[in-house]
C-alpha cells in the first residue's frame, strides 16, 4: 500500500473533523445527556417520594378508617344500650300500669261485691218477711218494723 497524498488529506480531513466535533457538536450533545440523567434522576426521585406519601396517605387513611370503626362501634353499643334502656323503662312503665289497673279492677270488685250484699240484704229481708207473713198469717207492717228488719239485714 502507498502512502500518497490523498491518504493524508484524508487523514488530516479525519484529524479536523474529530477536532471539530469535540470542540463544537460534543459538548452540545453532553449537554444534552446529562439533562436527561438529571430529569431521569429526579423522576426517580419524584417516584420514590411518591411511593412514600403512598405509603404515609394510606397508613393515614388506615388510622382514620380504624378510628371510624372505633366510632361507629361506641355508636351501636351507645344505641343498643339506649334501646335496652327504653326496653326497661318500658317493662317497668307496663307493670305500674299493669298493677294501676289491677288495684282499679280489685276496687270497683270490691263495690260490686258491697252493692251485690246489699241488694242480697234486701232480697233476703223481704225473703224472711214474706215467710214470717205465711207463717205468722198476718202481715207485717214493713214501715213499722223497719228498725227489727234493718237489724236483721245487718246480721246476715
């Protein structure tokens, strides 16, 4: 092979071009690189930060979730004892009225049965006066003996 002319124009062409491109183009494209590693380098750091509130929001939601439960729980067991409450005031409410109506029954019993003595008083006052009548044969004045009648209604 034979080292000519061309071969070294060639060569110093190459030598120029090299030299140009690391003077002017190299650096721009450098440049160029190395803002993509740093937006590269801060997504990531983005996406990290990310993953971490990720992790902060749902710890956080976990405890507000918790202490809804906790909330809601107080809730039912406030209104389950409430109800057992008015089930008890309810209960005792039934029995005052329950015994209320019970004595009120005993007492109006009670003025029957004095009113049926009464009526079965005079029932049988007549009863005897009619059968002291027969027997006697004569009739018995009820206006005058009205004392004697009296003390024997009050005997039986």
């Amino acid at each position: 092979m034979d080292i000519n002319a061309t071969i070294i124009g060639q060569t110093i062409a190459m030598i120029f071009f090299v030299w140009f491109c690391m003077k002017y183009i190299w650096p721009h494209i450098m440049d160029a690189i190395e803002a993509r590693q740093k937006e590269i380098a801060d997504g990531l750091t983005a996406a990290e930060k990310g993953k971490s509130d990720l992790a902060a929001a749902e710890s956080k939601a976990q405890s507000i979730i918790s202490e809804a439960r906790g909330q809601a729980k107080e809730i039912v067991d406030q209104a389950s004892a409430r109800a057992s409450d008015i089930v008890d005031e309810a209960r005792v409410d039934g029995e005052a009225e329950k015994r209320r109506q019970l004595e009120s029954t005993q007492a109006e019993i009670e003025v029957e049965i004095n009113r049926a003595r009464d009526e079965l008083r005079g029932q049988v006052a007549a009863i005897a006066v009619a059968g002291a009548e027969k027997v006697l044969s004569r009739e018995i004045d009820a206006g005058t003996h009205k004392d004697l009648l009296d003390g024997l209604a009050a005997e039986l």
